[in-house]
C-alpha cells in the first residue's frame, strides 16, 4: 500500500481517531490475520466465528502493526470506522460469520472506501487494473493474465479465489507506487455484486469468460447471472477494453451493453484473438494456433484441460492490449505455471497412480469441462471420477447431477464414485444411461471413498476428484496423496 498516516486513513474512510494523535504512519500490508502483519502494518478487526478480531487489536500493534481499523473503541492506536445505515450490515457477495452487530460491515465498508482512494492515486501514476468474471476459470484466467503482464511490469493478483468484498480490496491494497497492473478477480452471489466491487477498483479492463449455472439458484436463470456478470463491463471506461468470450451467445451479447471497445476472443471465425488447428495431447495438454490481429504463433500449454485454451485466449487479449508481441504472448503461455492449488492440480504417486485434484469447487460446466479432460487423459488407463455434490443449482440440481452422472457413461469414465446423498442423482443418471453394471457406486461420505479407492486402485490408474466447496472432497484427494508421490 502506498504510505498513510492514521490521520489520513481516518478522514479517507470517514473514521475517527483513537487512542492516537493520527501521525503514525503505515507502511506496510494490510491484514486481517495478525500473524501476517509486517512492521508499520494495519490491522483489520473482523468478527470471526470463534474470535472477534477486535480482541487482539493491542497485540497486533504490540507486533509491530502502525494501527488498527476497528468498529469500536480498542486498547490501540486506531481509526473507529462509522457504522453503516439499518439494513446496510451485509450488502455484498459475503456476510462475515459472526458479525451479528454489522461491525465487520462496517469495517469492511472502510476498507472499500481505503482501496478506492489508493487504486486512484496509483491509477493517476499508471496502474492499470484488470477485472475477470465468469461462471468458470476466472481464478486459473487470473493467474495466467498476472503471468503475461509480469514481465511487462510489477502486477498484483490475488492469492488463490479472493474474489469477494474483502478479497477485492485486500488484493487492491497490495499495489504500491511500483505496480503497473492490478489484476482483480470478482465473483457474485447477487445481482449488484460485481458493479459494487467496480467501484472499489475501477477497472480498465474487463474479462468475462463464460455464463453457466454457477449459482443459479440465487440468480434464478442463466440470464440472471449474465446480467449480473454483465456489470463488470458496463462499469469500464469510454477508452478501457472488454474481452468477450464470443463461443458464448451470453456473453457476446454483452458487447452492447459498454462503452469501451471490444475485442472478441474464441474459436469463433470473428474473434480477434482465436484458437485454430486444437489439439489435445497424451495428458489432455492442448496445443493450437494463436491467431491475432497482429500475426500468429503456436502455442502449446503446459495446464492440464482443453477448457484452458479460451482461458488462454482472454488472457493473450489482455497481454496484447498492455504491450505484448504475439511471439512474446505464445512463448510466455508455453511456459505458465499452475498456481492456485487444488485446480486441475495433477499429481502422479510412487506407484503411477495419477491424482488430478480438481476440488476447490464444482458447477455443471467446470465439472462437464473435468470430465473430457479425465477421459483424454485417461484412454490408455483405468479411469476413475470421484464426484460430489454440486451446491447452489435451485431447482435444477438433480437434473444436472443425473446429466453429469450420465456424461461420465458416454465418455467412457471406467469407475464413478459419487460421495454424499446430495449428489445421488450422478449415480442414479449413469445407472440408467448404457449398460452400466456397478461401474458407478454412491457411497455416504469421503472416509467411504477413501477406503473403496485404497481398496480397488491399482498403479497405472489415474482419478479425478471433483465437487462443491461444502462436499469437501479434497480430503479424498490428500489422503490418496499421502499414499506416496512419486
């Protein structure tokens, strides 16, 4: 973050001074975890499930931090932020667990209004921020996006999925006067969501990826979460840019709803940055042809998925836009690393069993997109797909469920674990498709599906586990793993 006195960070969020003449100054990162804060730090006081972060607001600045943002007098230097209007104590993609009395809101609120003032002195120095939203691959996209700009300049993106309204400032609070990009990425659970987030850290750039059934049962359609997918470009400037997924009808039609111009990116013949001549190989790695504007250049990507190729599109776009040349994007995603863990995260054990930890979370698409790349990757094997519940679908969530069990059956999927009641209807949607014996199994629980693995692998095989956050199935993928890596 850029340097702030306590004075200063209190007249920018509307706050008061406690505890402080105001001139103590941060300089460094702000934490919301006071085992993270560096010296000259700021510590965010957050109610938490268990703790009230308040309650060691004395020691985080005993540890070194500058001061505290707080919703309530502390033993602490610190600036008390103002309490948020009735009915304001939860807008946003998250409500803090805990935060019964709004004070997390508040403080929350404050750290908006905070980013906001930094992200528009730095925006004045030459930061540029990029946004990117979408049903699926917006944190694998963000991590390749932050891989292209960084040999054009020091960029900052989040950690993993941070993507919600503490996330979004936390991450814009990183960039300091050295930062040329700010990558961003911006999930929703309503409508108003990502047009909030916009105004923390006003995008130039905006990405959207693709329109699925992520969370459908809160938007109520596809055609509610494109609306409110559609906010991020809505929320660009007359001279940003928007790239649009064109292979997705939901998407494209975005075009009319900006200002900026466009650019197009897909298979689709009138994308300007398109795939040509994909192919896919042993391991379901892809290899095509990188077309643009400005020439071509082949491109083959070390990720794991042909679902990685439109990602790899949207982030050749944003390279392109901020000063890439074509053979510099085609090489730099040649050489991409996978860095956010349990995403198509591929591990093969002592014994050549392979593991691809697909687990962080699940929707049909992400799921359907998992599927093929197991079935690639696994025709010379015995496949197996562990499979959860996909959370969040309304009304439509046994009808997806019994489509992807059935999905599994015609890609040829040798095994079919489905854990949890709640995704029964896999099971029952592959039991009904083709001839399938006992290929598929549905089994209570991830301990159930740890021992039917240890008991049925054998080496060579190769599984993929997959579900929704709240079936948490990555505990199947560890405990396979702490069989042995090779």
């Amino acid at each position: 973050m850029i340097s702030l006195t306590l004075a200063e960070i209190a007249g920018i969020v509307g706050g008061r001074l406690h505890a402080t003449d105001g001139r103590p100054m941060v300089t460094g990162s702000v934490e919301f975890d006071s085992r993270k804060l560096t010296p000259g730090g700021l510590f965010l006081a957050l109610p938490g499930e268990r703790v009230d972060g308040h309650d060691f607001a004395a020691g985080a600045v005993e540890a070194g931090a500058a001061g505290v943002l707080a919703a309530r007098a502390v033993d602490a230097p610190s600036v008390i932020v103002p309490p948020l209007p009735p009915g304001k104590a939860h807008t946003g993609s998250v409500a803090l667990t805990g935060d019964s009395d709004g004070s997390g809101a508040a403080v929350l609120a404050a750290l908006g209004k905070l980013a906001r003032y930094v992200v528009d002195v730095l925006t004045e120095g030459g930061l540029t921020v990029v946004g990117v939203t979408g049903s699926s691959g917006k944190t694998s996209t963000k991590d390749l996006i932050a891989q292209l700009l960084e040999p054009l300049g020091p960029t900052v993106a989040p950690p993993g999925s941070f993507n919600n309204e503490l996330g979004h400032p936390w991450t814009a609070l990183r960039a300091d006067e050295t930062t040329r990009h700010l990558v961003l990425e911006m999930s929703a659970r309503g409508p108003g969501h990502i047009a909030e987030l916009a105004t923390i850290a006003p995008p130039k750039v905006g990405v959207v990826l693709n329109v699925g059934s992520a969370h459908v049962g809160e938007f109520g359609s596809r055609e509610g979460i494109a609306k409110t997918k559609g906010e991020l470009v809505e929320a660009l400037p007359a001279d940003g840019l928007a790239v649009l997924n064109l292979d997705d009808p939901l998407v494209s039609a975005m075009a009319s709803r900006t200002r900026a111009r466009i650019v197009g990116v897909g298979e689709h013949p009138q994308a300007q940055v398109r795939a040509e001549d994909i192919t896919l190989d042993e391991n379901a790695r892809a290899s095509f042809r990188l077309v643009t504007a400005q020439g071509a250049a082949p491109v083959t990507l070390p990720l794991y998925g042909e679902h990685h190729v439109g990602n790899a599109l949207s982030a050749a776009a944003v390279a392109l836009e901020l000063g890439s040349t074509v053979d510099e994007v085609a090489a730099r995603l040649s050489g991409v690393q996978r860095r956010s863990a349990r995403r198509m995260e591929v591990t093969t054990r002592a014994d050549g069993v392979t593991v691809l930890n697909d687990s962080y979370n699940a929707n049909p698409e992400s799921v359907r997109a998992a599927l093929k790349t197991l079935a690639s990757a696994g025709r010379s094997r015995r496949s197996w797909a562990v499979l959860g519940e996909m959370g969040e679908l309304g009304p439509d969530s046994v009808s997806a469920h019994d489509e992807i069990g059935r999905l599994a059956v015609r890609l040829n999927i040798n095994r079919l674990v489905v854990v949890g009641e709640a995704a029964a209807a896999m099971h029952q949607g592959a039991s009904h498709e083709g001839s399938w014996g006992d290929e598929s199994v549905l089994v209570p629980d991830t301990d159930a599906a740890v021992a039917l693995l240890r008991e049925e692998l054998s080496p060579g095989d190769i599984v993929l586990v997959k579900a929704s956050k709240v079936a948490e199935l990555w505990r199947v993928a560890d405990a396979l793993l702490e069989e042995g890596v090779a």
